[in-house]
C-alpha cells in the first residue's frame, strides 16, 4: 500500500532531492541542489506551504514529492491550494505513487478550509492531464504560451 505523509524538518534533504530529480527531468541545470535544499528548508515549517512524500510501501524510501502552498482568496473568503509541483520518479510512475499524492493534498486542502485547488501542467504531459481529470480537475486555460494548462477543482465548502 502507498504511503503518504507531509514532511518533517529533518526529511527536508529528502525533499530537496526530490525536487533536484524534478528539474533535472525538465532538462534544467537551474536553480543549484543547493538553492532547492535552502528553499525547502525554509519552506518546510512555513504555514502556508508543504510538501508531502510519497513511497510504494511503508518499508520504501520516498519516490514522489507534492509541493503545495496556501493563500487566502477573497472571493471564496477561504483558503486556495496551489499544487506547485508533483513529481514521481520513473521507476515509480504508472504505480499509484501520483494519485495517492494528489489526494493526498485533496485531504489536506479539505483540511485546512480550502474551497480549490489549482494547478497547471505541460499540455504535452498527457498522463499528468488523465491524473488530474480523473481526480476531478478541469482545464480553465492555457498559459505561458499555449504550453501549460491551468486546471481548478472546487471543493465543497466544510467538507
């Protein structure tokens, strides 16, 4: 079974390599491995910000990282969630890893009061778009370029 928790101070390395791995799939050289660590670390007991990890067992270390951030919004008088970054190393992909991590911020979203969650994504990204669809996240449109989608799910307020 997947496991997913919200990372801890001292798993801030484990996140930070995560997140190095990321950029490194995106073909990026920037920023440093020292940038990611410094940002998660100051991230990471930050209120309005955290990041969840995810492994293929109990037994496993972290194959999948969430970074998600909070703000008030005015117009729903509640919280927003914005899934910043989901990234799932390949030997994990196609194994629930992203799906038990995306609900695992639905949860948290729920948790703290947030009535949507927004994300975006490569449109080229044809199984990140399936996930989220799945997940019951809409496009709203296309930014930066016609490359990435902007996609919203409402969530109900008090659940």
């Amino acid at each position: 079974m997947i496991a997913v928790w919200r990372a801890e101070p001292h798993e801030a390395e484990a996140v930070a390599r995560l997140l190095v791995e990321f950029r490194d799939h995106l073909g990026l050289d920037w920023p440093s491995a020292n940038a990611f660590l410094a940002g998660v670390e100051r991230l990471i007991e930050d209120r309005d910000a955290a990041f969840l990890l995810a492994a293929p067992d109990e037994d496993s270390a972290p194959a999948g990282v969430a970074q998600v951030r909070f703000r008030y919004g005015l117009w729903w008088a509640a919280d927003d969630c914005l899934l910043e970054d989901l990234y799932v190393r390949d030997e994990a992909r196609g194994h629930g890893v992203g799906r038990a991590l995306v609900e695992g911020v639905v949860e948290l979203a729920k948790e703290r009061g947030c009535r949507r969650i927004e994300l975006d994504t490569n449109e080229a990204n044809e199984a990140a778009l399936a996930l989220y669809e799945s997940l019951g996240f809409c496009a709203v449109d296309k930014r930066f370029g016609k490359r990435n989608v902007f996609m919203r799910r409402h969530l109900e307020a008090g659940s």
